[in-house]
C-alpha cells in the first residue's frame, strides 16, 4: 500500500493532504485493528455494528 502526496513548497500543506488521504482510505482505522490479533467472532460482531452504525447515519442524512 502506497499513498503518494506531492510536496511543492510548504511542507505542512502536504501533511495535511497526507492524513486526509490516509483518513479516506481508512489507514489508520487498519491499523488500529491489526495492531492485535482479533477472533474472527470478534471481526464478524465488530464490522456488524458497524454496517449498522452506517446504515443508521445513512437513514437519519437526508437525502441529496
């Protein structure tokens, strides 16, 4: 896994775009998660709380 950010003159607008990127892919959600050995029953209750946490801020965003 690579991600690239181009750097021109100011350096803190490149860190910047880098944690943002890195937020939008969900880098440092990955490895929060690996950092210890999760079950797989664990993994399974964990990204179905979060399929449901998403649904319901999907239902309460009106539409656009």
């Amino acid at each position: 896994m690579s991600i690239s950010v181009e750097v021109r003159d100011n350096i803190e607008k490149a860190i910047k775009a880098l944690k943002k990127k890195m937020a939008s892919e969900g880098v440092q959600k990955e490895i929060r998660h690996r950092r210890f050995y999760e079950k797989p029953s664990v993994k399974r209750k964990r990204k179905r709380l979060e399929a449901r946490r998403r649904r319901r801020r999907s239902r309460r965003r009106p539409d656009q």
